[in-house]
C-alpha cells in the first residue's frame, strides 16, 4: 500500500548537550533503513542546537506548541518559531500533555489546525488508559480523539501521522500485544474509512507507541496496519537503531 515506515524518538524532558551529541553520534552510526523515516522529538530549547547536528535525512519535532504565531503567552512556542529553526514536525496530543496539562480533544484540534496551516507536519497522539481499556472503551476513545481532529486536518492527511499510544503501556515497560495493536490500528482504520474516505483510510500511516524496546520492536512491527513507532524511553539509547531497522 506504499506507507512509508515512520519511527519517531521521543526524548521527553531528557537530554543534556553530552547526552545528545551521544545519541545523535549514535543515529549517525546507525546504519539506519534508508527505506524508514526518522523523526526525534526534542525538548524545545534544544530544537535549533538538534536541528544543526543531525543529517537532513533525519527529521526535528518539537514535542508541543501553542496555537497562535505569537504574542503574550509566556512559556509557549509556535509551530512559526519551530520552523524558523528547521523543524518541521510537531507531535501533539501526547498523553502527559492530556494527563499532566490537562489538555482536552478541543485544544489539542485546534494546535493541530494551526500547526497544519504554519506548515508543521504532526505527530497525532491518541490513545486510551488502563481504565478506559478495561471498561471496553477502547475504540470509543480512540475514536473520539481522531474524530475531534477531522476539521482541525481538513484534506491535510498526507501532513498527519497517526500515534495510538495505549496510555497504559507509556513508560510502564509493559508493551501491548501485537494483537491488541493489531486489532486497533485495524479498526481505526475501517473508522476513517466510514468517517473520512477510503483513500485516507488506506494512506493514512498509524504508529504504535508503549514501552517499545529493540527486543519487541520487529513482531510489533509485522502487524499489517502498523507503519512505524512512536518510542520514548529507548529512543535515549543505542537499540533506537535497532526500532528504526525493525523491519528489515
Ligand atoms: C512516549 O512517551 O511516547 C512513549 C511511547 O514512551 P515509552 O516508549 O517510554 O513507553
């Protein structure tokens, strides 16, 4: 179907200069799939810093955004400032940003909708927690959150990636199955189908993020309706090669 696998490093709030030199020397090592694209997530003050050690082959996301260009809101940055330094993606919507900051489906619509039109491509996370899962909620959440993002994304999905992250597998070292993730991404998918077109549905590429590991990554990656990862904790080591080479 032509979807290109996309692996994307989410550093959180983790890095020093020392740190970054080694994980970006790392990346440089690689070798990476030159059939997969890499995108790390970088706290914003490193943005420009990131941006200029990293080959152009390798993409710069900031983690968050505001949603206007500029003004009076102190602590923010906009997708203009991101560009401005060379990034071009955003990831948005993260759990911890739902959880710690209390962002809702609205606000994280309307970052989108403006990253989109300031010429960010986005990272778009969604995903339900443990309660919601056990609760069998699953696909209503997930479908509520894609769903408040339809106008925010208009007929920009080529600008969009899809991050399901099962909120209770984040951090926690404990993965969803390939078949949970399987069985969501396959029906996110027939969800967009009837909800967006055929087209979007089939193009669309959806990411699995939770506690994925070098040593988890290659039968997570086998799953049909899995076109790359969204990884934290092990995109600060070496294995982060070994995620973005999982499917090789
Ligand atoms: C994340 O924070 O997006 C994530 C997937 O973290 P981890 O891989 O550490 O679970």
């Amino acid at each position: 179907m032509g979807r290109k696998f996309v692996v994307v490093g989410n550093w959180k709030m983790n890095g020093d200069m020392k740190q970054i030199n080694e994980i970006v020397n790392n990346l440089k090592k690689g070798p990476l799939d030159p059939n997969v694209e890499v995108v790390i997530g970088v706290p914003a003050i490193y943005l420009a810093y990131v941006k200029s050690i990293v080959p152009d082959t390798i993409g710069v996301a900031a983690q968050n955004c505001w949603k206007v260009p500029k003004g009076a809101f102190t602590g923010e940055i906009s997708p203009a400032m991101i560009k401005d330094v060379g990034a071009d993606w955003v990831i948005l919507g993260h759990s911890k940003r739902r959880t710690l900051f209390g962002e809702k489906d609205d606000l994280i619509a309307q970052k989108v909708a403006h990253a989109i039109e300031s010429g960010l491509k986005v990272i778009a996370c969604i995903g339900e927690t443990l309660d919601e899962r056990e609760a069998g909620k699953t696909e209503e959440v997930v479908f509520r959150q894609t769903k408040a993002l339809l106008p925010a994304i208009g007929s920009n999905w080529d600008k969009v990636v899809l991050a399901y992250e099962c909120v209770w597998a984040i951090g926690t070292g404990k993965s969803a199955t390939p078949q949970q993730v399987q069985d969501v991404h396959a029906s996110l998918r027939n969800w967009l189908s009837t909800n967006v077109s055929a087209d979007v549905a089939a193009k669309v590429r959806i990411q699995y993020g939770g506690s994925v590991t070098g040593a988890t990554a290659k039968e997570l990656a086998a799953c049909p309706d899995t076109d790359g990862f969204i990884v934290g904790a092990a995109s600060l080591k070496p294995e982060f090669v070994d995620i973005v080479n999982a499917t090789q």
